[in-house]
C-alpha cells in the first residue's frame, strides 16, 4: 500500500467553491468528528468517558497535523494538545498503512497527563495518506504510585504512571498483543480497559468510514480546497475580534495553591501584546519550575491561552486558523513549560484553568465589557481506589466536579457549570454508587460561594462521600483553596474549594495543602466532603438591585446576614427589601 501523500490538483481552488457547498462540506467535516465522539462515548467502559464525557475526537492536516475539525462535545482542552499529539506522530510514523493505529501519552510529545490517553490513525483515500484521525480518552488509571494517577506528590513523572512514546499498539487493523500486555500489565483494573481500547479504536474506524463517504460525494480535491478555505476565514475571523481591542499591553495574574510539595503558591505571570490583529503572549515572569506535579507541558500551556480565547470570542470557528494570531513566547525557565522528569498530573485539569484566568484577566483591562468574573477553575479531581468485598473486585474511580461561573455585563453567573478547560459533567450519581462501593450523603449547591457583584458569580457544589464497604485510598488534585477565583470591575472573588476527611470515629483530617492530598486510607464508614468554588462576581455589588439580592436570600442562596455585609442590602423579618435601612447601608459604603 502506497503511503504517498495526497496533494490537490490545479483544477480546484477555493475561489471555486460556492458558499453553500463551503457551508456543507464544513458541517460534514463536524459531523464526522461528532459521530465519532457518539461512538467512543457509547462503547467506553469507564464512566469518565461514558458519561462524564472526557474526550474528544478531530481530524487532521496529513502534512502538518493542524487541526481541521473537533467534536462538538470533546473537550476544548484537547483542541490544541491533540494538534500538538498528532504532530508528534506524523514525525515518528514509519510507513504508516491503512488500519494502523499509534498510541501516545508522553506529555513531553504534544500531551497533558498521563492519563490522557490518544489514539492517532493515518486515513487513506484511494491509496493515499489524506489526513490523520485522532482521539483522547481519559482512561481512570495509568499506573503510579497512587490509584486514579492523581499524586499530589510526585516529585518525578515515573511516579506517575506509564510514559508511552508513539507505538502502533493497531497494525493494519489487528491489535498488537505484546504492547497491549505491557500497557496493562502496568496499569491497575486492566481487564476492564480493553473495553476502552476497543471503543477509542473503534471511534477512529467510524471516523474513516464517514470521511471516505464525504469525500466520494464531494471529491477530495473540491473538499481539499475547502478545508483550506475555512483556515483562511477562521483566521479572518479571529483577526477581526482581535482589532476590536485596543493596541497595547495589557497584563494579569493567577496563582495555583500549592504544587503539593511545597506549600507555597505558584504565580503566572501573563504579559499580552495587542498590535493590529495580533495577540502576543509572554509567561516570562511567572514561577519556576516545580518540584510537584503542578508543571504544565507546552502544549498543555499553549492550548490553554487557545481555550481562552475561544472563550472571550466564542463565535470563531475552531480550526488550526483559529490560532494563527495568536503568537505565544515559549515560556522556558517557568513551571509553564515543563521538561523531562518533571511530573505533570496537574497540569491538563488545573493550570490550565489558571493559565486562562491570566489571559482572562489581562484581557479585561482592555475590553471589560465583554469579560466575566472568574469561571470555578478547577476540575475537582477526586480519585479513590480499593477493594469491595462484596464483588471481591478491586476499582478506581475518577470524579469530576462542578463550580460557579463568573458573572458578566448583563447576567449572573451559572452555578454547577462544567470546568474552563471542558464541557466534561460530574458523572450521574447513580451511576457511581451502582459501580462502587459509595454512598453520597449530600449533593447540593454550595450556598454563599458565589462572589458578590452587580451580577454574582454562579455556586459551587458541596458532595459528601461516604465508604459504604471495605478499604479505599483517596487522592486529590484540586485548585481553588488558598485563593476564590477573581472578580472582574469590582466584583468579589468566588467561594474557596474544600477538602476534609470524617472518619467513622470522629477524628476530621484538612489536607495541609487545602486543595491537594494523596493516599488518604479510608474505611467504611469514612467520609469525604468536597466543597467547590463559586464564580467571581462582576461589577459593584453596592449596585445590585436589591430586590435581586432578596431574591437569592429566599432562595436560600445567600443569608440576610450576608446580604447586608456583603451587598449592603437590609430586609425586614418577612424578608422584603428594607429601602430606608438599605439607602442608609450604601449611603454608608
């Protein structure tokens, strides 16, 4: 089989395309994506992926691995790091055939953690390299010293898991029986992850099967011409949002807790350059390396200002023109740019979320009006494993939470939004309880997290686990308990993450590091209580309409207490606005 690569002919060229044809070819290509997304998430075995929703599939350029099309549904953390990924193999791919399929979790190759898991496969139409497919799955374990891969103490990517360069664990459509022994001989619940595997390769197939039939009906010069089209418009588009900001430098801060080694926090420092439509970003000035595994890799730090972005415009289209504007300093010297050994497991779920309060920050200085309080900005990321007696089995599980958003302009923000970095939702609790041996005491809103404004930040969630049988060991890579994510013009910060530990015999355990903690022994009876941030407010909270904030107090969300110390607003006993004894109170302020 011929693996020369496909060019397009003379005869197409995107001038030639018709707008509607464009517009189909550009929905195909997303839908391609999506099915693949529908089919991973169907056939996955593991919950976090099943349901919680963590990963994502795109396709991309056969010469240069730039990203053409992601899944609607896959997470916006893996827009940029899976180009990066799919880079990383284009450049060690030998000979790659049809049916083949490479596997990679190596942070330093374009990754995030080890966890992540990606899954790269070269399409071929009528005998020629096309494109490349690839996928992301969060598998629940990846080897380490701790179950889940969580270790807030690692000093030492090893201690981390299994570290997998790009192989063809598929070769031509049959699995490799020796590598896939490897892998699971290194990893814990092995013999529940081939249900995994089979569902990210089979992802991949579905893909092939539906870019070959978009390409015979539009032909794969005519579809060629378009992809590089829709490049062009999306750069096009990035470049006019960009103009709406005035030139200038413009600089904001975000700090992480702790890297879980050594308690103090970790700063980032962003510096962002607005010259015509151009957006330069330079990390120069924050924190150095890390001994905990609080490093980001830079793919990781480079799709994270990419999210950001996205998120300040978010009707530009993704594709690799998306980040053509966008120019960013390799940060070298920081924990931002982190290099073999240093360990990385928090680097895809939590700093990535404070590398983008930083653009968030630096940007609202220049275009406030279109900003927002700070967003929860942690994943919550709770992994237990042990054994249940009743199946005589041993499970990991890998929990994910939600927060309040910020609130903006002209709204409050939503309480029990999904993470920055993801659309990724904390997995069905009955799902959880029926898989493992848990029980949860309490989900419910965390009430007062919300950060005070014009218009709040939306709530956090508090959830109380608890050890229904056996023995467990806890971790946790969290973010969010030093510091409430930020306000914007004046609004409060957010509500802090929590963790604690009840034990059975009354003992209570904080984590010295409030948000990071690792194999915790737990027994049944034990509980784990999580309390997790609120949104940072947006604007004056003397400027809240009081009858608002009278609102939120009959709904529990905030108490009369807080509602004069917090928005100078009085109520009477039946809880109406008290207009007098208000006007004195912001008289007052």
């Amino acid at each position: 089989m011929s693996t020369q690569i496909a060019t397009p002919t003379a005869a197409t060229d995107a001038g030639a395309l018709d707008p509607v044809t464009l517009t189909v070819i550009q929905a195909g290509l997303q839908q391609v994506c999506n099915e693949m997304d529908l089919a991973f998430q169907r056939a996955a075995f593991s919950p976090v992926i099943s349901e919680t929703l963590d990963r994502s599939d795109g396709i991309y350029r056969r010469e240069t691995g730039e990203l053409i099309a992601q899944g609607d549904t896959g997470l916006p953390v893996f827009v940029g790091t899976m180009q990066f990924s799919t880079q990383a193999v284009i450049q060690r791919a030998r000979n790659p055939q049809p049916g083949d399929v490479y596997i990679v979790n190596d942070p330093y190759m374009g990754g995030t953690h080890l966890m992540d898991v990606k899954f790269v496969r070269p399409f071929f139409y009528k005998g020629q390299l096309w494109a490349w497919l690839a996928n992301t799955g969060h598998w629940p374990d990846f080897g380490g010293m701790v179950p889940g891969g969580f270790s807030a103490k690692a000093t030492e990517v090893e201690q981390e898991g299994l570290r997998l360069p790009p192989v063809k664990l598929f070769k031509q459509g049959e699995i490799d029986e020796e590598i896939l022994s490897i892998i699971f001989s290194n990893i814990r619940i092995a013999d529940q992850r081939i249900g995994d595997v089979k569902a990210q390769a089979a992802a991949l197939a579905v893909g092939d099967r539906r870019l070959s039939a978009l390409l015979d009906r539009y032909g794969a010069d005519t579809v060629d011409a378009a992809i590089v089209e829709l490049k062009s418009r999306a750069e096009q588009q990035m470049r006019a949002k960009i103009a709406t900001i005035p030139d200038g430098t413009y600089e904001g801060t975000a700090y992480v807790d702790s890297d879980g080694v050594v308690d103090e926090p970790l700063k980032i420092a962003m510096k962002v350059r607005k010259e015509g439509s151009d957006l330069h970003f330079d990390m120069a000035g924050s924190s150095s390396p890390c001994q905990g595994p609080m490093n980001s890799v830079l793919a990781t730090t480079k799709s994270s200002i990419y999210l950001a972005m996205k998120h300040i415009f978010p009707d530009v289209p993704i594709n690799a023109g998306t980040f053509a504007p966008l120019h960013i300093a390799d940060p070298d010297g920081t924990f931002l740019y982190a290099k073999y050994p240093r360990p990385v497991s928090g680097c895809a779920a939590e700093v990535s979320q404070r590398i983008a309060e930083a653009v968030f920050d630096a940007i609202a200085q220049a275009i406030p009006d279109r900003l927002f309080g700070a967003p929860a900005g942690t994943s919550g990321n709770f992994a237990l494993g042990g054994h249940d007696p009743a199946t005589g089995k041993n499970y990991v599980l890998y929990l994910i939470s939600g927060g309040g958003y910020g609130g903006s302009l002209e709204i409050d923000g939503l309480s029990n939004g999904c993470s920055t970095i993801g659309i990724s939702k904390t997995t069905p609790l009955e799902v959880v309880e029926q898989r493992y041996p848990i029980l949860f005491e309490e989900y419910s809103l965390a009430e007062g997290s919300g950060g005070a404004g014009t218009h709040r930040g939306g709530f956090g969630v508090n959830y109380k686990v608890r050890i229904a049988r056996g023995q467990a060991r806890a971790s946790f890579v969290m973010d969010h308990g030093r510091t409430g994510p930020n306000g914007a013009r004046g609004g409060e910060e957010g509500g802090r993450n929590a963790v604690r530990i009840r034990y059975a015999d009354g003992r209570v355990y904080d984590p010295p590091h409030l948000s990071k903690d690792q194999d915790i022994r737990i027994a049944e009876g034990d509980s784990v209580e999580v309390t997790t941030p609120g949104g940072g407010g947006y604007g004056d909270p003397m400027q809240r309409d009081p009858a608002d904030v009278a609102h939120d107090v009959q709904r529990g969300y905030y108490t009369s207490a807080e509602a004069e110390r917090r928005f100078a607003v009085a109520l009477t006993s039946a809880g109406a606005v008290d207009e007098a004894a208000t006007a004195d109170l912001r008289a007052g302020r």
